[in-house]
C-alpha cells in the first residue's frame, strides 16, 4: 500500500510538474494589451486539429476578428501575430538587430540553412550566398533554363494533339525540379519527361514532412509546440532533406576530385568553403543544397500553376500578356535584356502571388527584451507575420478579391503600402532568389502563352488542401491549351 501511495504521489508531482511546465510563459501575453486567443487549459492556444483547417483563412478570421495583430500561446510559445505594415517594418528593419533569427531553437551545423540560420550566423551566411544571385550569374543561368522550358513546351505540345484538355501540376513541377537540378547541381534530370522520380520524390518528401493531413503527424506537431526543445535534439529537417544535403556533398567532393568547374551552385558552395570562417562550418555549406533544392522547386512550380489558373480565368489580361511577348521577344532567344521588359508579365506574377502567396507565414524571434509600437516584447516570443490575410485586407488593396495586374504596374507603385505585399517576406532577411524565382516564372510563362492559348474548362479550379501551416498548395491544375500557331 505504501509503494502504491509513493506511486501515486511522484505520478501527481510529475503532473503538477508538467502543468506548470506548459504554463511557465504565460502572464506576458495577457498583460501586453492585445487582443488574445485564450489558451486551452495548458496546452496553448487553439487551434490543434491543424489537419482538419486551412491555416491562412484560420488567421485571416483571426484578423477580422481582433484587428491587424493579436496575440496567442503556440504550445509554450507566446506569440504576437500581426499583419500591420508599421509593425513589420518595425520588426524586419528598424529593430532587427531584436529580431534577426527566424526561430527560438538551435540547430546543429548539418542542419542549419540560410532559413534557420540565428542571427550571428546568418549574416555571415548571408554574406557567402549572396554572390550566387547577382545580375551576371543570373544571366548565366538564363539559357539553360530556356532550354528547359523549350523543351517543356514541346512535350506539352505531343501532349494535348488528341485532347486539349490537361493537368499541368506534374509537368511544372517536372520543369521546376529539372530547373534548379541544372543550374544548382549541374544534374540534367528529366522529371518533366515523367523519369529520375526517385530523386523528385526525395524533394517533395521534404514538404510532405511538413504537412498536417494526419493525425500522426498533428499529433507530433503539437508535441513539437509543447517540447519546442526536442527540435534542438533531433533536428527540423526530416531525413529525405538530410539525403539532399550529403548529395551535395558528394557533388562537390567528386568534383574536387576530378578538377571539375561548371559554374553553378554547387560550385560557388566549393568555393565558400575555402573562405569560410567561424561560425560558417563545412556542415554548414554542404546544408546550403537542402534548401536551395526545396524552397526553389515547390514554392516556383506553385506560382506557375497559379499564374496559369488567373490568365486562364481572365482572357483579356492573358492577351495583354501575349501582345507583350510578341512586341519584345517573338519568337527570338530570351535575353537578360528583352525579358526585363515584360512589365506587364511581371505585374501579373505580383497579382498572382498577392492572391496565391505560397508560404503562408514568416516568423521571427525577438532576441531582445524591447517595445515595439508601445507593446513590451520580451525575449523570445515569437513575432508571426501571415502573408494571405495582409493580401486580402481592403485596407491595403481595393477590391482584393479581384486579379488586377494594374495595381502593381509600375506607374502605380506609389499605392501600394509597403511592407502589406510579403510573398518572399520583407526586410533584411527577406528571400535571397527572388530574382531568380520571377526570371523563371517569366521565362517559362513566355514560352507557353507565345505557343498556346489557355482557357478555362469545367475542371479549371485552385482548390487549395487542408493541412498545410507552412505552404498553401493545390493538387491539379485543369486547362485547355489551344496552339496558337
């Protein structure tokens, strides 16, 4: 009997234990003058069925409901979500030197990216990557990608002879994968052509372990909000991102073997290496591949299908597109110079990604105790800046339901609030391939509406999957694509 009480004792202790555990940050939330979504006994605030939801509208009901920021407990969290463009600016620029890392835990090198990177690292990081996105590089990676897209065009062409009517979603997706396979790794695969699945499908893994359409891995995710320090044990990125990162590092140490120089990513990681210092490590290079590969491939190909949804929707603008493209390019060779001058083009890949921002957040932590906008901060709560609420919200963009390519030409840049359009995030850590990223849309976009028509069938819908509290994706994408020509 006396064993069964001592049990029952250290049983209730633990609990008592774990209660107040989970409860250890609460209190600064509820004295910071925000509106807060109450937390759940002490297991944070709702919501925790993250299968059954679609995260971007869960937080635009959010905003509706308490204005441009509110507060809420993730697991042991606090964190302050907001939407409001001084706020941001405040936060991303202003106080950076108190929000310069992304996340509240710590990494080891193999599986720190430019992504995770604290901020002590991250500069210097930053500094090394750089380089790989100038204006000359850029131009390099040009004809290669032309080709690619060449090349899809034409398999798209064999394909819709017998039935115009077509799912584009695995054809981008095969461009996009074969794109940054060439000019990153130098690998010339051929997903578009439906082969070399096996390493598309290690890429798309990567995603796919960040998905909450289970209930295994709701559950894990919510233990992750909970125990926010098992991410320091075991790491954030699942194994199929850990094959990416020695992939690399088999591609550069054969190279360095052979003397061979191509030019590409994989060689400019080659070169970091002989000039890193301390932070920067070798593990830390050779992690650079994982997020180049995934965060180039998935979120590009989503912006294509869903550039492709909108002029198919809007056949006066897609027309426009067109008329572009005859009066700059034809049917010469893209150039760094003639493609430059799609304004329009580039104006509709902007409206796209108001309306379609693919990541649906961007995080930081503050690293400091500080105020911001009259709100004490203190030192590791966590500052969540949603990208689809702010593009929906009236207050930024008139009628934002509407595809209106107009608002972002450049005659009308001044209505735009900055720091309210943040598909590749904002300030200092803002994302380092947008360029790259719009000159492929452009390019491969070119090349398909010179070549076909695309219109609207009965099937063509963007019905996004629930799930998803990283990217919004969709499963297919219906056109009809009619050659012009």
């Amino acid at each position: 009997m006396a064993i069964l009480t001592w049990i029952l004792t250290a049983l209730l202790a633990s609990l008592v234990a774990l209660i107040f555990y989970f409860r250890r940050n609460r209190g600064h939330l509820e004295n910071c003058g925000l509106p807060l979504v109450k937390p759940f006994l002490c297991f944070g605030s709702p919501p925790f069925l993250l299968n059954k939801i679609y995260m971007h509208k869960w937080y635009q009901e959010k905003f509706q409901a308490f204005g441009h920021t509110f507060a809420r407990y993730d697991g042991v969290s606090p964190q302050i979500v907001t939407m409001d463009p001084e706020f941001i600016k405040e936060v991303t620029v202003k106080q950076f030197e108190n929000f310069a890392d992304t996340f509240a835990w710590d990494v080891e090198p193999g599986q720190t990216t430019l992504d995770l990177a604290p901020g002590n690292t991250w500069r210097p990081l930053r500094k090394l990557l750089s380089p790989t996105f100038t204006s000359g590089k850029l131009k390099s990676m040009l004809h290669p990608i032309e080709g690619l897209a060449d090349d899809t065009i034409n398999i798209l062409s064999d394909t819709v002879k017998d039935n115009p009517e077509i799912d584009l979603k695995n054809t981008i997706n095969g461009f996009a994968m074969d794109t940054i396979s060439k000019v990153a790794f130098g690998m010339d695969t051929n997903v578009r052509r439906g082969q070399d699945m096996e390493f598309f499908n290690i890429a798309k893994d990567v995603f796919e372990a960040f998905k909450t359409d289970t209930w295994v891995n709701v559950f894990f995710f919510n233990l992750l909000a909970l125990f926010p320090e098992i991410v320091s044990k075991m790491g954030i990125w699942p194994e199929s991102a850990v094959k990416i990162r020695k992939m690399t590092q088999q591609i550069m140490a054969e190279r360095d073997e052979k003397n061979i120089h191509v030019g590409d990513f994989v060689d400019r990681l080659r070169e970091f290496k002989k000039v890193a210092e301390p932070p920067i490590t070798p593990e830390m290079i050779d992690a650079q591949g994982m997020v180049f590969l995934t965060a180039g491939f998935e979120t590009t190909a989503n912006t294509i299908g869903s550039l492709i949804y909108h002029v198919a929707c809007n056949p006066e603008v897609q027309e426009t597109i067109f008329n572009e493209i005859i009066d700059n390019i034809g049917s010469d060779e893209i150039t760094h110079d003639n493609i430059t001058k799609l304004d329009y083009l580039e104006a509709c890949i902007t409206e796209t990604l108001r309306l379609c921002p693919p990541i649906i957040e961007h995080d930081r932590v503050c690293t400091n105790d500080c105020e911001v906008q009259g709100i004490k901060i203190k030192k590791g709560v966590k500052i969540s800046m949603p990208n689809y609420p702010a593009h929906y919200n009236p207050e930024f963009f008139q009628e934002p339901e509407l595809f209106n390519p107009d608002r972002f030409l450049k005659e009308n840049a001044e209505n735009i609030i900055p720091y309210t359009w943040r598909p590749f995030g904002s300030g200092n850590r803002v994302c380092i391939g947008q360029r790259f990223a719009l000159m492929e849309i452009k390019i491969f976009i070119s090349k398909l509406l010179y070549k076909f028509k695309v219109e609207r069938t009965p099937r063509t819908e963007l019905k996004y999957s629930p799930g998803g509290f990283f990217l919004i994706s969709y499963p297919e994408i219906v056109v009809s694509l009619k050659p012009r020509f």
